[in-house]
C-alpha cells in the first residue's frame, strides 16, 4: 500500500537523545487499516550547509501492533542498513487529539524524551466535528495536518494540531459572480434599448455605450469557459497570478485551523484565513491601484461628459441611481404579489386580512419614499430633453443662473437654441467648453409640467389610502353586520353606487378589487419611469466615461471576486465552528461579525497599487450580505453556497443540512440577512517598507488604518449595545476590549516604523469579538506564514501556559521547512496544498546595509534607483 503522500519528515538537532515534538498523523481520506506497516528511517546530518545527510537506521511496525501494545507505546530498534546492528532505539505512542487522559501521559517523566508522537484520527467525521464532518469536507477539501506537542509551566504535554485545506469557494465564487455580472451587463443592454426613441445624438451615445458592455459581457463568456475547464487543486498559486483567465480567482486562498487539546481542559480552536491581497495583477500597477485611479477617473469624467453633452453626476447621484433602480425591481413585483393575496385574504380570518395590509402598506411606504428623490424628478426633465425633436430656449443668464455660477470670468451668457439633432449638438459642444453641463443646469422644457411626476407618485399614496378605507369598511361590516357610516369619505373615489343606497358587504368586496387594481396600475407606471429616468443617468455615466471607464469596472470586479471569495470561505468556516454556539448565534443575527483583514503589505513601488486595489475590494464587501437556509440533501453539492444579486448589493445563501438548521435561532431560520463588517488593517515589515519610511510617503497606510478603526470602534459600540457580553469568547488574558481598543486608537496615531503591535492589537480584538481572522501579503507565502505561525505560538503562551522556553521551539517547529536530507518538502509548501513556511525573504537590489557605511553610497544608490525605476516605468 502506497502512503507516500502522508509521509513526515521530523528534525531535531543539538542532542543525541531528542525530543521529537513534531507528530504525525494520517488524514482520514489515507486509506489506513490494522495490517497498514508503516517504516521510520533516521537520518545523521553531515553537513547542514552543503545539505548532506546519511541514514544512521530504520524500523518497520504494523498499526496492529501499535494500537495493540501496552499503554499503546512501540519501543523499536533502529537497525542499519544491512540489518548488521542495531544503532538506536525509538519510541513510539500513539494518541488521538481530544483524549489526553490524567495518568503518564499528563506528566513529563525521563523515557518520554525518546517518544515520538503518531496521531489516530477516525476516519468518519461525526455531523458537527468541527475539523472532518460532512459539513466541512463539503467546501474544504485536501486537508493537511502537522501535529506538535509542548510542554507547559506545570510540566505537562499538551497536543497542537494545525489543519491547512484548500477551499472550493476560490472557483466556485468567482464562477457564480462573473455569471451575475454577464446577467446584469446583458439586463442593462435591454434596459437601454427600453428607453425608447431617443434624438440621433443620445441614440449614438447609447449605440456606443451598448458596444461597450457588449465587449464587456463577451470577455467575461471567455473567462467563464476557461473556468469550467479548469481541474486539479482548488487554490490559485502564486505563479498564476498573472494569468487572464484566473484573474477573479483569489491567490493561495487557505484555511488554516489549529487545535489545542490540553489535559482536563476543552479543545480550543483558532481559525484564520490565508489569502494573497485582492489586486488585479493582470493589469498591473504602472499607474497606481483603484483608490488612486477612481480618483482620477472622477476627475476626468467631469471634462468627457462635457465632451459628450451629458450632465455630470457625482460618484454618489449615480450610487443612488442605481439603489433607486434596485429598490423599484425588488418591490414593484412585492407589491403586486401583496395586493394579490389581499384580495384572497377578504375571505379569511381578520387577522389574516390586517397581516396582509400592514404588509402591503409598508412595502408601498417604502416604495414611495425611495421615488420622493429630487435625482429622479430631475432624471425625468432630463429624458424629456432627450426626446426627438426638443428644443430648449434657455433664458436669458440673471445673477441666479447656475450657469453663471459655473462659468468662469470673463464669458459673456447668451440667449441660444438648443436642438436635439446634429447641427444643434455640435453648437452645443463648442458653448459647453465654456459652461460645463453640471446636475443642477438641467435644460426645462416649457411645455413640462415639473409637478406632474409630484402628482404622478402621491397618486401611489393615495391609492393605498383607498385600500386602506375599503377594508377597514369591509371588517366593519362583518363585524356589526349593520349600517354604519364609513369614517373614510369614498365619494371622490368610488361613484358606482347611489348615495342614497347603503353599501352591502358584496359592493364593499367589488370596490376592494376596484381600488386594488387601481393601486397596481400606479405602481406599475410610477415605475417604469422612474426606472428609465435612473437608466437614463446611467447611461449619461456610461457614456461620459472614457475608455478607462471600462478598465476601472473590470479592475474592480476582478478585485471584488477575489474578495468575496475569501470572505465567504471565512464566514462559512466561521458559522461551521459557531453552530452549537448560542452566543455566537446570537451576536451574527443582532449585529453581524467582524472580518478583519490584516494585510502586510509595504507601501513602496508595485505594492502601492496592490494596497489600493485591496482597499478598494475590501470596502466593496459591505455590498454583501449572508443568509442561512436549508439545504436539499446532505450531498457535497447541496452544501455549496451560492450568489445572487446585483453590483450594487449582493446575498451569499449557505445552506446548511435540516439537523443543523433546525437548531438555529427562529431570525436564522427565517432567512434574516446577517451582515459581516469588513476592516483593513496594514503595516508593511519587509525591506521595501524600510526603504518607503525613510525616503518614501506611508500616508496610505496611516488613512487606512485610521478610517478603518474608526468603524471597527463604531462597531464595538453597537455590539455592546445589542449584545451582553456572556455571548463573546472567555480568554485567560483579562484585558478587557474597550482597553484593547483605546491601544490600538493611540498605536494608530502614533508615528513609529514598522508598528506591528497594530495588527496585532487588531487580532486580539477581533478574536475577542468572535470574528473573521484574514492575513495577506502579496502572494499569501512568506510574510503571511512569519504572522500566522507567530500568532499560534503567542496563542499557545497566552492562552494554554506554553512554557517559555518552548516558544522559541514551538515556533520553529511550525516554520520549519528543511529536511535531515535538506530538501524541501512539497507538503509544506502553500502552493502544494498545505503548511507555509519559513522561506528566505527575497532582497532588495541593493544591499541596505552598504547604505550605512558612508553617504557617498547613499547617493550613488538614490540615483541607480532613480534610473531603475525610470527605466521600468517608461
């Protein structure tokens, strides 16, 4: 039987009778069974630099004989070679994580210090075992596990697990969202050319606005198909960054998982994501990343719409066009649906009668404010300007004019015509360049009546007042079954019926249906224009935008996705671990988890683009909300979340098997969305960083730091208001989070290079608040790996009493990477599927050190640097 795939490699050096600390253990998809032999060899080192070795002896034994044996301890005899001697022994014991028990185990005696440690686990994962379940194994696949044991300061083992998976999301994810976006891109097309007839000049404009989101869609078809074909691992490496067709892929998107068992204590677990920083390596950074570029995209656009003769609207006009327009589909077909069941409800109980109405009157409030928008009243003027034919004489300029406001000295204000066809628009175009076409100099038609859409929109409030009237007349009905006088006057409304003849149940019924229809009709025309006044901004936008206009969506869909991606691994790796936890239950309905982003990324050359890329993505993630629901079967692919929504908000459904749904809270069930707060905290600590604090501007890194505590402070406010604090985690450290949080407030204001004890500050809190662990650099390997396992270490001092002089070995341990051998083990390798490790720090071109010796090297290197990066950029 073939097991070379869980082979370990264990290392020890500096003693002639070692501890090993670091075990073995099968996973349970290795087919391992009682007859299963399984050989130790030992290895001398000869030369650790020349990385040469020479194996001193080896010893076979059978699990059998293992699990079979006294104490289920192995003492074997290491022999050479050619079985001539026998040059050692070793020996073996067999635990299983959660089963420390109270006898020898617990205390450390002498003839432990030739153990080494061989870990069982079953191979079928109960429902809710948080590491092997179905439940798990249905999202995160390839598991791989390091087992360690270290000594605490009362002198006991205790045993530390560390499980790394891959995570189907970094496809399926990305998958789902490039579908979504092809849809809404295919929608807008319609939308447009639902627009009707336009003059020939806004016709072109869409025409060429259509092309684009045409060429947008069929890309997007070709990255799609070259997903679907992708197999093998689930996780992008690093040197497929950048690759095209995997740039909505995350980079080396991991969970990594690490257990504490202790003796007569509970499992303790600690979970954090790993991911490369969301940033669109296939466009590169020459130019800078999103934060940067939408800066110099609005700033631009101002002057292209003027080009185009379309009004300019801010980056929030258009943010709100396009809630409008989110909000009109969602609750014009609710409406109709609500109005519907009402006239079903007539003949049903009162109660179902007056749920259905409070429904139907909340939903049609909602609708009405969000039309009660002066951006659509003016959307529509716009519209009208648009159609065929129009001509606008503007008024002659008084001190008032918003053009003369907006015009700059010395431009004379003219009266002229303003034709919506070629000659008209070309004389525009030469004015504009003068006066440019802002959102408060919308051309008025004098034949528009401005208050017609007031009048067109409070007709839907009207309506719902009938309603209202009708059926508190109808219920009084049944409940007298006599003449009674209505207290809501119908006259004005309702004339079918004789003023002399009173109103029997029957008519009441008709005049519901009457005023109900009426109700639907309003909603349905109020609607569809408000729906294409805001397609019209948008079009105005979309045309007004250049080229990059284009790139920028892209770019910033590319970082979403990979965003996203990662955020859905934590939150349902997050919700797996909290199931049988009320508090954490509790605290995801009410208020929603923390995602705290640490990043480690520098601020210096290419890695600027990046953090501002990654800045970007990781704000979008508050477009983002989560829902539970039950899931089909309890098959892998019923288990998967899946996306639905719109750029401007979206819902991540996680289903769940009917046993574990039907212990969640009755908000849970319901399918209450659950928010997640996503912050970024970031502190470069590599070389580059150094150079960027001397020479360079980290003023990045400081906003971000800034803005984002801030909400993480806003969010600790609410969360004490909302929740008691029995729902949040106990820690043996007693530092309380407010204290934590007043810290981290004055670390950020602090000027101090290299201030790591932010993100580490940030990390506490977040665990504290039972939230979402993420850590990043720039490919998810090196810097990633010194945080994380320099975390876990610090965990297992603070919180489970690691002895203080097994700190240092306890962190070796984890970053280790080398062989007796020499070699590197692929199973340590991120990109092979497991553990990071502690691989050299790439250098900089030039040593800093050679920088320090004299100040004529300092200048001769600022200026080798200056024509090196000349010559990259240009």
């Amino acid at each position: 039987m073939d097991l070379s795939s869980c082979c370990w490699r264990l290392r020890c050096s500096g003693t002639r009778d070692p501890v090993f600390l670091t075990g073995g253990s099968f996973p349970p998809d290795c087919p391992v069974c009682s007859e299963t032999r399984i050989k130790l060899s030992v290895y001398g080192v000869n030369d650790g630099h020349q990385q040469t070795s020479h194996i001193l002896g080896s010893s076979s034994f059978s699990v059998a004989e293992l699990l079979q044996s006294r104490d289920q301890q192995l003492s074997l005899s290491l022999r050479t070679a050619d079985d001539s001697a026998t040059v050692g022994t070793v020996v073996l014991s067999r635990l299983k994580m959660g089963e420390i028990e109270d006898g020898e185990v617990d205390h450390i005696t002498a003839d432990m210090h030739q153990k080494c440690t061989l870990v069982y686990e079953s191979s079928h994962g109960t429902v809710n075992d948080k590491d092997n379940g179905p439940i798990m194994n249905s999202v995160f696949k390839n598991a791989v596990c390091k087992v360690y044991r270290f000594q605490t300061v009362e002198s006991k083992w205790m045993l530390v697990r560390e499980q790394m998976a891959e995570c189907t999301l970094s496809f399926s994810v990305p998958k789902q969202l490039i579908a979504l976006y092809i849809q809404e891109d295919t929608c807008r097309i319609q939308e447009l050319k639902d627009l009707g007839e336009l003059s020939p000049h806004w016709d072109n404009l869409r025409k060429d606005v259509i092309s684009r989101y045409d060429q947008i869609i069929k890309e997007y078809q070709d990255t799609l198909t070259e997903l679907e074909k992708h197999t093998g691992p689930s996780f992008k490496p690093s040197c497929s960054k950048g690759q095209k067709y995997l740039e909505f892929v995350p980079i080396n998107l991991h969970t990594q998982r690490m257990r504490v068992t202790c003796p007569r204590k509970t499992d303790s677990f600690y979970d954090v994501v790993t991911v490369g920083a969301p940033a669109s390596h296939s466009q590169g950074f020459k130019s800078g990343g999103l934060q940067k570029l939408l800066g110099k995209y609005e700033s631009e656009k101002k002057s292209h719409s003027t080009a185009y003769q379309c009004i300019y609207y801010p980056p929030d006009q258009t943010a709100r066009a396009r809630e409008i327009l989110s909000v009109v589909s969602q609750l014009q077909p609710l409406i109709s649906a609500l109005a519907d069941q009402l006239l079903q409800a007539q003949h049903c109980s009162t109660g179902a009668l007056r749920d259905v109405l409070k429904s139907l009157e909340e939903k049609t409030d909602q609708f009405v404010h969000a039309l009660k928008d002066e951006l659509v009243k003016s959307a529509l003027l716009a519209l009208h300007a648009a159609s065929p034919g129009y001509v606008c004489k503007s008024p002659t300029s008084t001190p008032s004019s918003p053009h003369k406001a907006d015009s700059p000295p010395g431009v004379t204000e003219e009266s002229h015509t303003v034709c919506n066809n070629v000659n008209g628009s070309q004389t525009l175009r030469k004015e504009s360049k003068a006066s440019p076409v802002r959102s408060d100099s919308i051309p008025h038609h004098k034949e528009y009546d401005e208050e017609e859409w007031d009048r067109v929109w409070a007709s839907v409030a009207k309506s719902l007042n009938c309603v209202i009237a009708t059926v508190d007349k109808l219920q009084e009905q049944d409940n007298n079954n006599q003449e009674s006088v209505p207290c809501h006057t119908l006259a004005d409304v309702i004339t079918s019926h004789s003023p002399d003849r009173p109103l029997t149940a029957v008519d009441v019924r008709d005049q519901l249906g009457v005023v109900v229809q009426s109700l639907k009709e309003c909603v349905s025309a109020v609607a569809e224009r408000a729906r294409r006044s805001v397609i019209f901004v948008l079009l105005q936008e979309a045309a007004g935008s250049s080229a990059q206009g284009l790139q920028l969506q892209q770019r910033r869909d590319t970082v979403f996705s990979q965003a996203l991606a990662a955020l859905a691994c934590g939150f349902v790796m997050r919700l797996y671990a909290g199931l049988e936890d009320k508090g954490f239950l509790r605290q995801l309905h009410a208020v929603g988890l923390v995602a705290q982003f640490e990043s480690l990324l520098s601020t210096y050359s290419e890695e600027i683009g990046m953090l501002e890329d990654m800045e970007v993505g990781i704000s979008d993630l508050h477009r983002v909300t989560f829902r539970i629901t039950e899931a089909a079967s309890e098959e892998a692919v019923s288990l998967q979340p899946t996306i639905s929504g719109r750029r401007d908000r979206y819902t991540v459904e996680v289903p769940l098997p009917h046993h574990a749904f039907q212990t969640l809270p009755d908000e849970l069930r319901e399918g209450k969305p659950l928010r997640v707060l996503p912050v970024l905290f970031n502190v470069g600590i590599n070389e580059q960083q150094t150079i960027a604090e001397r020479f360079g501007d980290i003023s990045l890194q400081e906003r971000i730091n800034q803005k984002n505590f801030e909400i993480l402070e806003a969010y600790y406010k609410s969360l004490t208001n909302t929740v008691p604090s029995e729902c949040l985690p106990c820690f043996q450290t007693q530092t309380d989070i407010k204290e934590l949080l007043d810290t981290l407030g004055q670390n950020v204001v602090t000027k101090k290079r290299k201030n790591v004890e932010i993100l580490w500050l940030a990390g506490m809190i977040c665990r504290r608040m039972n939230g979402i662990r993420f850590t990043s650099c720039k490919s998810a390997k090196d810097r990633t790996s010194m945080s994380v396992t320099l975390e876990q270490c610090s965990l297992l001092r603070d919180e489970h009493q690691l002895n203080k002089d097994y700190f240092v070995r306890a962190l070796d341990c984890m970053r280790s990477g080398l062989l007796a051998q020499g070699e590197v083990p692929q199973w340590d390798d991120p990109e092979a599927g497991s553990i990071a490790i502690n691989k050299p720090a790439s250098r900089h071109f030039y040593p800093i050190a050679l920088l320090l010796v004299s100040s004529h090297l300092l200048v001769v290197w600022l200026i080798l640097s200056l024509v090196f990066l000349l010559a990259k950029y240009q």
